[in-house]
C-alpha cells in the first residue's frame, strides 16, 4: 500500500449501503469526509450496488475495459461523467465528491 494511503471501510450516507473495504487518503479529507480509493473487486460491487439503487438511471456506473465511468444526474442538463479509474491501481469511486462515512480496519 502506497505511504499516503491506510487500510480502512467506508459506507454512503445510506442505512442500508454496506461497509466496502478501502484505502482511504491520510491527513486529507473533502469537506470533512473519507477520500476513499478501492481495488477492482470492491469498486465492482460498488458500481453494482448504485446501479440497483438507481431503478430511475440518475446514477449509473459504466464499465468500458478496465476504466469506470460514473455518471451522475444522468439525462438532465446537470449530467455529469467521471472517470473513477484505475489510477494508481485503485479506483476513487466518489473521491472529493461524495460524503463517505469511515470506521478503521481492525
């Protein structure tokens, strides 16, 4: 794991999103939130999951090879897509973005 990074999980601001392991940025935070980055594996269940959670398409999660793509407000004039990885072998799902809550790996 890279020097800048510690273990740890992070979950959305929903009482039902599980708790998704990840490599979360020290001493950095976005607006007081988790900067969390994810391996592959973990990043596919997190497009999996905000893709069953949006039955109405405004966030969707896109494959295209190894790249993820996040869209967001999809179909509105407010849309917005994002490449969230690979960068440095970890995707950033959300990172200075998203409110990511945060526990330690134990």
């Amino acid at each position: 794991m890279k020097d800048h990074l510690r273990p740890g999980f992070v979950s959305l601001p929903d009482d039902e999103a599980p708790w998704w392991p990840a490599h979360i940025v020290i001493g950095q935070r976005w607006n007081g939130w988790a900067i969390p980055g994810f391996a592959r594996e973990t990043a596919q269940q997190i497009a999996d999951y905000l893709n069953a959670l949006s039955d109405d398409g405004n966030t969707r999660c896109e494959w295209v090879g190894d790249d993820l793509y996040v869209t967001e407000n999809k179909g509105t004039e407010d849309e917005y897509r994002e490449r969230a990885g690979p960068d440095d072998g970890l995707y950033w799902i959300g990172a200075y973005s998203w409110c990511w809550y945060e526990k330690e790996a134990s």
